[in-house]
C-alpha cells in the first residue's frame, strides 16, 4: 500500500474519479498547470489535459456559478476555492443556488458539484485563510459538509463526494495537508459520507471531534490515560449529515462527553452536537456536555493564533470538568 | 521609437451606440438589409406570440389581484424583447431567466400551468419537463448569468452546437455576477447570449443612476465580448440581433452582450406603483412604441394580419389561460414530507426523522 500525505490522498481520489468518469472536471485559481496553492492538484492537467483540469479568471462567484451551470448539463465539476474565507465572495452560488437545485426544480435538476477548500488553523496565514466556516455551510439546507482528518478518509470521503448527486463542501484542514503520512490503499474505495469513525475507544467520557482537532484530542486522550482516564474520540468525518448515533452509542457508554472544535464557539457545529444529544441521550448523561472552541472573536492575527486555538490543555481542563461534575 | 510611443494613444477611448432598429414606430422598414429572412407563416407566429403573451399578462395581473396567482412581475411592453429574442433560438438552447422572463421559457416549452404554479409557490412549477431547455425564473438578481457561462462551458467542451441565453434588466448589470459572468465567457470564449432588458427602471430606480457607463452594451468591451444595443420594442431588430448572436456563439466565435432599450408598461410588481417615480408623460410616450402596434402595421401593410386576428388570439389566450389556471389550481398541494424528500437525493436519517412532526 502507498504511503500518502493527506493532500496527496485527495489528489488520488480526484485522479481515481477523473479516469473513471470523464464527466468529473476540476478547476479554480492556479488549479491548472501549478496544481493549486497547496499543489493538491498538481500533475491532473497533465495527466487529463486543460479541457477538464483548468484555472479560472479570479472570481469565486463565477467559479461556483459556473459549476452550478455546468452540473446541471451533466459533468461534476470539482471547484476549489482557493481558501475558505474567500467562500464570502461565492456564498449564494455555492449556499444557494447550488444548494436549492434540487428542491427548486423537485428533482429535475441537481448540483453534483464538490466544493474544495484548505481552511483551519494554526499556519500563522494571511486574514481570511484558515476560518472555520463550516457553522455557516451546516445551516444550510441542501449541501452536506466532509472534514477529513487523515489521508485514508480523504481519499474515501472524496470519492463519495464526487460521485454524490448533491453538493458537498469539502473542508481541507491545511494543518494536515502535510503533517504526516499514512497508508492509503491504490485504487477506488469509498467512505460512506454520514459516518463517524471511533478513533480511540475508551469508558470514561467521549471526546468528540473533527478535522486537525482529533490529532488534538487523540493526544489529550492519551495524556489522560496516564492520569487513569479512559477517553474515546470520535471523528466526525462529516458534520452533515451528521453521525449522531455513534455518538449517542459512546455516550451510552461512558456518560460524559465534551465537544472540540476549531470554530468560535457560540451556535457552531458543536453547539448542534450538543443539542442532538439532549434530545437522544440526556439521560444517559452524568453531566452537561461541554464545548472547547475559539472564543466568539474574529479569528485571530498571527500572533495569538496558537493561544486562541483550542489546546490539548484545555481539553483535558474540560474533560476533568465533566468527570468532576 | 519613443517618440513614436508617445503618440499612441493611452487614454481608452469609447465611441457611442445606436439602438439596432429595422422597423419605425409606423411599422415601416427602415433598415432593409437588416430584415430577417423570416416566411410569412414566422411572421405570423411571432405576432400570434406577442398578442398571446399580451392578453395572458393581462389576465395574470387580475388573476393576481384575486389572489389567484402570487408573486407576479408584469411583462407588457416587453413582449418584442421577450419574444423575439427566444424565437431566435434552437429548442436544443437553454434559457437561464430573470423573474419577470417567463414568457421566454414558456415559449420555448414549460406549459403554461406550471408557470402559474411557479407564482402560486408550487415547486411543480419548477420541474421542468424532461427535453424543455431552461431552469426556473432566478430571484436573486444576476445569479442567473453565471449558470447561463456554466451551460455554455459545457457545450463548449462537449462541442455541442448549441448556445445559452440569460436575461437581466439594467438594475442587474450592476451587479457583481454580471461582470464575473462576462468576463469569464471572454476568457474562455463561450457560446452564451447575454440579454439585458433596459426597461429604465431597477424596480424604482432609474437607469440615470445606475451607471455612467456610455451604455450597457458597452461593457461587453471590458470583457472583450461582443456588445450590441437594440431597440427593444422591434421585435424584427431583437431577433436579428439574436439569431446574429446564436450564429456566433455555435461558430465558436464566443459571446455577445445585448442590451435591448425597453419598457415595462405596468409597475414593477403586483406590490409596485409606478406613479410614485415615472410621469405620465414618460408612460404615454413609450405606450406609442408598442411592440404590438408597431409589427402590427408592419403585418398589416404585407397583408398577413388583421384586427380580427389579434381578437381571434386574444380569445384563444384567455381560454388557454383560463385551462391552465384551473389546471394549477387542481393540482395536488406539496406537502413538508414531500419538500423534506425534495432536499437531496437520498434523505438523511435527521431529515427522515423531521417528517414525523408534520404528518
């Protein structure tokens, strides 16, 4: 098995779809002929040519309006925006037009349309480069929303993405882009989107996460250990939809959980968590669920990046709340 | 060789534009090499559209007022920009509309009930039948145009023959995705017709304040598209200028911006009174270039048509529309289940689980 880093994993998945289906194409700013910014592209428009791998002029709202107009005329575009703040700019293509096809035309029309994005913290980046957006794009009816943590799931998780009929936001923590490698099979497989995966299993209290924040927790977990606390964490994979009964199934278990996100934290993908599992579970829990997040600022210059993002720390702060409760 | 330089101009220059016109407002030829080469039974089927979509307009704005229908944007004025610009086309073209452009999708093939269903909030009204080449009216304002660049990308790289239309008004060439969209068919030289209906007024505002642009068409030259100004009560002009635009665009000669100088005869909107910001004067002067009237007298003066034609449609409208509204309203109402199914493909566990509060 090859041994891929997570962007390499993604660049496969799309290559795996791209000679399986030529209807897949993919394009955005300096997609083409260098691969992207992160290079998550690079070597498709060799290998596939600039008919179906190309850059765009530098307009995000053309970029999804344009995979709009192209998915309804049967290709599957994959459209990168090149980092997620600049969503702002293409918020009604990708939030509305491409999300109300389906239920505007009862099913004539239909957006097969991925929507690619490096966001997430902690790269000391340009404002407007690593947000957490995905609050905004799970509010919203008609696009699911896939965070990969590690180069296997990428790689499942996109070629689920690309072969669904309907559009999905696909959140690229660029933390992870690089970080490490790990074995990804050759080849076509997929990850059912909805699923969470049990990253960790333990009895005590579950730690629930997604994105850069499971290596996080994984780590906070094993810390926790050492202080005789069994934590399980959960990888999310996907905010929506979301895998609330591998979560209500942990909490059965260990009748603690906190939530970790990267996001601000008022009314974000944690505070949903929260709510499915007061309405699934809450008598299953000894305490209330807590939430680890960036305070409800802007997200931070540079120089505060590491102090505003979420530590293991303060996980393992929350994590001794809830046992103590 | 400096000196040369600097005798090269570096200051953009822009030269005016006149409206493309072939027929006076008596109804005579005034262009004659710019005639379409259209037969008399075409002529005769414009003029059938054109009076059809008059009295249906008509009967819309009361159906409307009885609360029959519900949203509605009136389109009387503009039959010769809508019409003739979609009698131009091939069935096979795709026509991405503004909300006051359903005249254009409906001749080019959604049934007229399903029209009426859009207004009453119906999403029958959006399904469009298989074979009919258009999407659903756009309401947000210039969305459209860049679906309009997205179709034409795909003929494009499937080397189809066929080409995409999108309409706006003069308020939605301001917006952000007009730019974005031209620009792109410029740069990857698209088969997409851009029709913006300047019909003077964003609602309430008017053209004088929405740009200090020479003219519309004009900004086809920032996107290094091909612009044209027509006048958009002759019909013969809008299809000229259309069909010239479709030629080019299945050539794989790229886009073309027209802008089409129009007026709408009725408000805005069922909600709207034009009194508040256009003069009477204003409304009177414009009513004398009525599309209808002036292709009448063309057709009249050839001997292709008479009064007791246009009674002959108006009649054949209000029973046609008189069917489809009841057709509409006997349809089956949407239920939340049903709009729930309506999101995705295969509905999600939490979607599926949300139906149980509304049955």
């Amino acid at each position: 098995m090859a041994q891929m880093n997570m962007l390499e994993a993604i660049r496969d998945a799309m290559r795996v779809e791209m000679k399986r289906d030529t209807n897949v194409v993919a394009f955005g700013e300096d997609v083409g002929k260098v691969g992207g910014v992160f290079r998550v592209t690079e070597g498709l428009q060799e290998e596939f040519g600039e008919d179906r791998v190309f850059d765009t002029p530098l307009a995000e709202s053309a970029i999804a309006g344009m995979a709009v107009g192209m998915g309804i005329q049967g290709f599957r575009p994959v459209a990168e925006i090149q980092f997620v703040g600049f969503i702002y700019e293409a918020l009604d293509q990708m939030f509305v037009q491409a999300a109300r096809m389906r239920y505007r035309s009862g099913g004539r029309y239909n957006s097969p349309i991925v929507f690619r994005t490096p966001f997430g913290g902690g790269v000391k980046a340009a404002e407007l480069h690593t947000d957490s957006l995905e609050g905004l794009a799970i509010q919203t009816p008609g696009i699911k929303v896939i965070v990969p943590s590690n180069p296997y799931d990428a790689k499942g998780l996109m070629i689920s993405a690309i072969r669904d009929n309907d559009p999905v936001f696909f959140m690229e923590h660029l933390n992870l882009y690089r970080a490490f490698r790990a074995e990804v099979p050759e080849g076509e497989y997929t990850i059912e989107i909805g699923k969470a995966n049990v990253v960790r299993e333990g009895k005590d209290v579950t730690i629930i996460a997604y994105g850069l924040m499971v290596h996080t927790a994984v780590k906070a977990a094993e810390e926790l250990e050492k202080q005789g606390v069994s934590a399980e964490v959960i990888d999310l994979r996907t905010l929506l939809p979301l895998d609330i009964d591998t979560i209500v199934a942990s909490i059965k278990k260990t009748n603690r959980a906190i939530v970790v996100q990267e996001a601000q934290k008022t009314s974000g993908a944690a505070a949903e968590i929260i709510t499915q599992i007061n309405e699934k579970a809450i008598l299953h829990l000894e305490a209330p669920v807590l939430r680890v997040a960036g305070p409800d600022t802007v997200y931070p210059f540079a120089q505060i990046e590491d102090a505003w993002l979420p530590t293991q720390a303060r996980i393992i702060a929350a994590v001794n709340k809830v046992r103590e409760f | 060789m400096s000196k040369l330089l600097s005798k090269l101009p570096y200051e953009v220059q822009t030269e005016p534009v006149y409206p493309l016109s072939v027929l006076s407002p008596e109804g005579e030829v005034v262009n004659p090499d710019l005639l379409p080469n259209l037969s008399d039974d075409q002529l005769k089927e414009i003029m059938y559209r054109m009076v059809f979509t008059r009295t249906w307009d008509e009967r819309a704005v009361n159906l409307g007022r009885q609360g029959r229908l519900g949203f509605y944007a009136p389109v009387s004025g503009q039959e010769a920009s809508m019409i003739g610009s979609e009698y131009a086309l091939n069935k096979e073209d795709f026509v991405c509309p503004g909300y006051r452009d359903m005249p254009q999708i409906v001749w080019h093939g959604l049934p007229l009930y399903q029209a009426f269903l859009y207004s009453r909030g119906h999403q029958h009204g959006g399904q469009i039948p298989e074979g009919v080449n258009v999407l659903m009216p756009q309401i947000i304002i210039g969305a459209q145009i860049l679906h309009a660049t997205g179709v034409a990308m795909a003929f494009k790289k499937k080397n189809e023959k066929r080409v995409a239309i999108t309409y706006t008004g003069d308020g939605g060439s301001s917006e952000g995705d007009f730019y974005e969209g031209l620009n792109f068919a410029g740069a990857y030289k698209l088969p997409v017709i851009y029709c913006v209906q300047n019909n003077g007024y964003a609602i309430t505002t008017p053209y004088a304040k929405q740009t200090a642009a020479p003219s519309i068409a004009h900004k086809a030259i920032a996107a290094g598209i091909k612009g044209v100004q027509v006048d958009g009560m002759d019909v013969l002009a809008v299809y000229k200028a259309v069909s010239e635009a479709a030629e080019r665009g299945r050539n794989g000669e790229g886009a073309t911006l027209i802008e089409l100088i129009t007026y709408r005869f009725r408000p805005h909107s069922l909600a709207d009174d034009a009194t508040k910001y256009r003069t009477k004067d204003e409304e009177s002067e414009w009513m004398e270039k009525d599309p209808l009237i002036r292709f009448g007298k063309f057709l009249e003066k050839k001997g292709l048509w008479t009064e007791e034609d246009t009674n002959r449609v108006k009649e054949e409208a209000k029973a046609a529309v008189n069917d489809n509204i009841k057709k509409a309203e006997a349809t089956e109402k949407m239920t939340v289940s049903g709009l729930i199914d309506s999101m995705f493909e295969h509905t999600p566990a939490h979607l599926e689980e949300q139906k149980a509060d509304f049955q």
